[in-house]
C-alpha cells in the first residue's frame, strides 16, 4: 500500500511520484498511454499531471491531445474519482494568456476532453504578468465555487507575484494556491531553492517539481559525447546537461547510490527530490511500461541521510 501525502493545505491526498503526461500522445500512443496509465494505477500511483497545451510545441502534434487520452482512460477504466488529475491553464494556442474569460474558457475545454465534471488541481501554466493577480486569483476562485476546480495551483511565477497572489486570496476570503510546479532536479536547483522555496514552506504550499530527471538526463543516459536518438537530447532538454562538470558529479554521485542500493539512478534522483523540504511529489514521464518500473520504485525506497548529503554535494 503506498502511503499518500497531503497536497498543501488542500483536502487532496496524492502519492509520491506524480506521473507527467506529456508524452501522453507525443512519444506514446493512445495504446502505450494506457498501458502506462494502467501499470502506474496498480503500482498505487494516483497524480496524474497534464496540461491543455500539451504538446503542440513540437510538430505534428495538438494541443489538448494529452487531456484526451487521459479522460478516455478515465472513462474506459472506471476510476475517475480514484484519481487526482491535474492540468494547466495559459499555453493553449487559442486560450492564450491569464485574462479572466480566457481561463474560464479554457478550464471548460479541459473539462470536456478529460470527459469530468470537475478538475482536481488547475495550475496556472505561466504566470501572464500583464494580468494584476487579482483577477488571476478571482477567475480561479469562480472556478472553484462552482465545483469544477476543487484547488489551484501556480508553476512559473516569480516569487513577487506568488506572494502578492496568497496575499489577495488571504485578504479576500478567496480560493488560494495549494501548490508551486517549478523547475526543480538534483542539477537544476537555482531556480526553486531559495525565495521561491521559503515562500512555499512559510505558506504551507507543497511543491510538485516538473523536469525532475532532468528530461531523461538523471537517467544516466545521456553522457558526454554519447548520442542518444530522443527528442529529448537536445540543448535546454536532457543533452544540455551532458556536458556540465555539474552533470558528470551528479551522474557518479547517482550511479554510486544507486550501485549499492540495487537500484536504477532514475530511481535514486527521483528520491532525493522526494525527500527535499516541501517537496510533495516529484512529476516523471514514461513512454513506456519499462521505463515507468524505476519511476514507481520510489514508493519503496527512502534514501539515508547519507546518501542525501553526498547527492546534495555532488550537485552543489
């Protein structure tokens, strides 16, 4: 059984990996996705994060493609309410930006192609600074009263405007942000530790870092000079880090850990971002039920505070 872990102050509960799915339609067809989809179920895994973008960045693709095939699993295994689903607002090519009407209408849309009447946890996908917080937080809280969001959430905001938004909710009586999404891995730390960090544990926020294996790099399979045939070895994704003195220190300080645990490095990274204050669940993909078996091992494995420290050092 795994144990499940409060999501801030929400009244959601969720366990410790959460699985990411934006290859969902992507790198994995509807097939694959719900091969996944079920294998992490039955492993007891029950955050599944998407986004109504998701992925028309890349060719040939949609947006909203991973919301579908997420809600057609929904309804063909019958276990919506077994599930915490999550999705984003802001990125979506017509539904642009965090202006009032846009999020309403795109929160509408994400409800029909996930196929349920209510969204567990509706993030703000990038903050929109043209837009005061105040009506940000005001649309939201409209969500939530009329049942379709039963918490919000924020990921790419600056710590300013995360802390002017918990400030308006708490002196208006409105519905506040459970969670922060930031970029967040044993290699890139600079951007949540710190402001953004004491503000989520001052207010009771809990943290769901994206990128956690670095896009496939904490996997160990990217190396210097080694060419991987991925999407993903690309500058900004996971070949950006091969070739950082950081990486290699992180990539031996992972490998060793994970020697002598018996493990996979995938497995090990994903504990040590688990472990990290405030952090509440660590978002991972899988393309495959394989791939998925390391990202699941973390529900059994807690790391000493040994090994933290020579992680912690390694990636410093």
């Amino acid at each position: 059984m795994v144990a499940l872990r409060p999501l801030g102050s929400s009244d959601l509960a969720v366990s410790p990996l959460c699985l990411g799915g934006n290859v969902f339609g992507w790198t994995a067809d509807e097939a694959q996705s719900f091969a996944v989809l079920d294998a992490y179920s039955d492993a007891g895994g029950n955050f599944v994060d998407t986004a109504d973008a998701y992925m028309y960045h890349f060719p040939g693709n949609e947006a909203g493609q991973s919301e579908t095939i997420i809600g057609k699993w929904l309804a063909a295994r019958g276990n919506r309410d077994d599930m915490v689903v999550a999705t984003k607002v802001g990125d979506h090519p017509r539904y642009k930006g965090l202006a009032p009407a846009n999020v309403k209408a795109a929160a509408e849309e994400s409800l029909r192609r996930l196929g349920t009447d209510r969204i567990d946890l509706y993030y703000t996908h990038f903050d929109d600074e043209s837009v005061p917080v105040e009506d940000i937080i005001t649309a939201l809280d409209s969500l939530v009263r009329s049942g379709k969001v039963r918490a919000i959430a924020a990921s790419n905001i600056s710590p300013e405007r995360l802390s002017a938004s918990l400030a308006f909710s708490d002196r208006e009586g409105l519905a506040r942000y459970v969670a922060l999404q930031p970029h967040y891995n044993l290699v890139s730390r600079g951007t949540y530790e710190g402001e953004r960090q004491e503000i989520v544990q001052r207010e009771g926020l809990a943290c769901v870092p994206y990128f956690a294996l670095a896009s496939g790099f904490l996997t160990g399979k990217y190396r210097p000079g080694k060419t991987v045939e991925s999407v993903r070895d690309l500058p900004g994704l996971a070949g950006g880090y091969a070739d950082t003195e950081r990486g290699a220190k992180a990539l031996a300080a992972l490998g060793e850990v994970a020697t002598a645990r018996g493990v996979e490095m995938a497995t090990v990274a994903l504990a040590w971002l688990a472990q990290q204050p405030t952090v509440a669940a660590p978002i991972a993909s899988a393309r495959t039920v394989e791939q998925l078996s390391a990202l699941v091992a973390l529900h059994d494995l807690r790391l000493s505070e040994a090994e933290l420290q020579t992680l912690t050092a390694a990636s410093s």
